[in-house]
C-alpha cells in the first residue's frame, strides 16, 4: 500500500493511500490519532451512494472516531463513486436510477440490483484493506467495526456476514430488500439507525431488516426526518457503541 | 412535607418522606449525591404497574442519576400502589387485569381505563410533590425530567403534557391505546424505549404512540426482548439525554 500524503490538524493525523488491487488501485484515506503508536481498535467506513472516501458526513464522524476514542478509521472509494472509473454495468444502472428518482418510480429494485453488483467487489477489497492497513504499525491487527449507512450498509451487510474480524456495526436507513440473506447471518452487536421520514426507504422494511439480524445484541434507534437528516447526537451514541465492544 | 429517615451509601444520600394530601399521605423516597446544597436538576420517576417507589428497577436507575448527574431523583407510590391503600374501583379493575392474563385475554382496554384512573390522582399527586421538593435546600426549583416505563409512562404522558417544568422525558414499554390525546400534546424531548418481544404491548402500536409525541427531537430505541428485559446500556443513555436535556 503506498501512503500518498500526510497532513494533521485537531489532533488527527489524515493519510491517503493507493492500494494495488486486480487490475487497479482502490484509493482510500487513513485517520489516526496525532502521535499514534502500536496496535489499535480499527473501524471501517462505508460511504453512502454518490459519495465518496471523504464525504463531509464520513470525515467528520472518521475524525470523532480517531479523536475521541483514539481508534483507527478507514475509508476507501467504493466501486464506481470518488475518483474510481465506473463500467458500462454501473452507468447503465446509475441511469435507470435517475429515471426512476425523476419520475417517482420504484427505486428499491434497482437498488438492491446495484448494491449487489458493488458488494461483489467492494467486499473481496475491503478484505485487502484491512490485511493491508493491520501492517502498519499505528494501526496493528487489532478489534475491528464497521460503520455504513444507506448503501454503506447494503455493501456492509455481506461483508460483516463472512469476516470474523468485524466485532460491532452500526448500520442503518436500508430496507430488508437488501442482502436479506446476508443481514441473518450476522452475529456481532449491531446499532441500527432508522430515520422516519425517510424519502427511499420505507420504515416498515427498515424494521423488517433491524429483524433479521441474527445478533444477541442489536438495538435500533429511530429518529423523525428524512434519509440524510440522523441527528448529531447518534453519533455520540455510535462513539460509545464502539467504545463498548471495541474498546 | 415529613422527611421519616435519612441513610447513605456509594455516595448516594436516601431519604423517606410522607407528604399530606387531601385525604391521606404520599409516601416518596428521595435520593440525592452526599453532601448536595443548593439547587440542582431534579428527575421524577413513575414506576411500573404492580410496583413501588422502591422496586429494584427505580432504585438502581434512581442511584446512578444522583451519583452520575449530581441531580435530585424521587419516586413516590403511585395511588394503589407500594404502602398506599387501593380502593374498591381499583380493586375491580386489578381482578380484571389477573383474570385476563391468566385466560389470554386483551389487557389492553383494561389498562388504558386503569391508568386513566390513577393518572386522574397521581398527575395532582405530583404537581405536589415538585413544588414540596422545590422547597428543599438541596433540591431546589430546576429544570425536571421524567423517566417512567409501562405504567410509570401511561401516567407521565398527561403529566408531561400539562406541566411546563418537565424539559425531557424518558419513556416506553406502552402503546398508543394509551393517553393518545395527551401523547400529542408533548413538545419536551423524548427518549422512548420499545422491547420488540413485548408480551403486553404489540411493537406496532409503541411505534404509533411514538409517532403521537408532537416533540421535535423524539428518539426510539428498540432492543430484543420481553417487556422487563431492557438491556443495561439503555441506562447509560438515559443517563445521557437527560444530561445533555437538564444538565
């Protein structure tokens, strides 16, 4: 993996990296605490559709992450969003969402279509990632989570069902159309967001997936507004969900 | 208002008291950090039906709000409740509630009436009880949370609606048969806690009395389990709203 830049401000050290993977480079971003040493409690971020590695709602929780709980957090550019190219089968799907969100059609389908085209490959380089970033000193092999929203947690879901390294998730504001099969093998504690007034996702169907994890521990936290408006204080909540089985 | 007994341990001060009322005595218990002066946020607790001031439920809960907060937290009996006399209506009304638990039957309408008849005596009752503890030294007139589940949140709910000293309310383990004109009505901040394998209340009809609240920040927590299996981490964030609401 080759470290491309380094900057460092509030007390959070920020590298890019470009990891070799196939036929590319997946590019994604480091954030450690400033001064970090050894091996620490790493968590991975998953961002939502249309965004990328440094999303302004990725940054800012990555950095909470890093500052107050002194873990590891890492993000990458999934398959087809930030500076990665995107296939005839991603354009042709990104399409037919636009249409649909124009003319009020049915996104749930053609969601649950991409998403399961992404996880095909965001989850084999997830696992590079983590083999990848567990070399480095600062971050060590150490307890993992995962945190994913929307399409974060669509991708996230498959991912976290088959690597044992993921020890607690949040994820949240997806349908059970989504990975369902997947979403019943995961076992780890998982904090489930729900926002009510969600324009794309029916709360009913957020339900009917919180339902379907196979976790001794999950617990769900619903919240008025719409799919980008979860408020401040969840991620207060994430940081202490975390800190709880990571920690 | 008579303070009967006064004890201390794990830094918490516990005090019995006897308030005069109409025609007979409130009996509370309030707890306090050791060594409190002055005034101090204050959180009320309404216990469950078939309950007291000092289930293990409110006294645990009761000790880390003192201990964690600093705040002022009392619990009275509810009427026909702990050390209070029950009188022939509630009597009939309690039969009623054995009687169709031990056959299967709906206790739904027979709970709503119940907790609209004691709601009629307890909403007084605590009316009374802020202004006798307002007047102590070390409580004094501060900002008020609530914090009642099951039947301790059927009697808050008119409570919270009518009383401008309530700022956050913790609540839950009820549906929306209960008090529904009342539930939207409140404005304050609520925290509301569902078990979604409650034996008494159908999780379909808490997330109607959820969507009731006309609060503005309103959160829900859902957690796997029957009605008395609130998992310990819900304490935690109670702890939380209510200081980041009162504190």
């Amino acid at each position: 993996m080759l470290l491309t830049s380094r900057t460092s401000s509030d007390g959070v050290t920020e590298q890019l990296f470009s990891l070799p993977f196939t036929f590319g480079e997946i590019p994604g971003v480091l954030w450690t605490p400033d001064g970090a040493a050894g091996p620490r409690p790493l968590i991975l971020m998953g961002h939502g559709g249309g965004q990328h590695k440094k999303a302004p709602g990725i940054v800012a929780r990555a950095r909470r992450f890093a500052a107050e709980c002194g873990f590891a957090v890492v993000a990458v550019d999934a398959p087809a969003h930030g500076d990665r190219p995107s296939a005839a089968e991603h354009d042709r799907i990104i399409a037919e969402l636009r249409t649909r969100a124009r003319n009020g059609g049915d996104l749930v389908p053609v969601l649950t279509e991409f998403h399961a085209l992404l996880a095909g490959q965001a989850v084999p380089e997830w696992r590079a990632v983590l083999d990848a970033v567990g070399d480095l000193d600062h971050v060590g092999v150490g307890p993992v989570g995962y945190w994913g929203m929307s399409m974060g947690c669509g991708l996230g879901i498959p991912f976290i069902a088959d690597e044992p390294r993921i020890r607690a998730a949040v994820l949240g504001l997806l349908g059970s159309a989504d990975m369902a099969e997947a979403a019943a093998r995961i076992t780890v504690p998982v904090e489930f967001l729900v926002q009510c007034n969600d324009e794309t996702v029916p709360r009913a169907t957020s339900l009917a997936l919180f339902d379907l994890f196979a976790s001794t521990e999950k617990t769900l936290h619903a919240n008025p507004g719409r799919h980008g408006e979860i408020p401040r204080f969840e991620l207060g909540s994430a940081v202490r969900f975390f800190t709880r089985h990571l920690g």
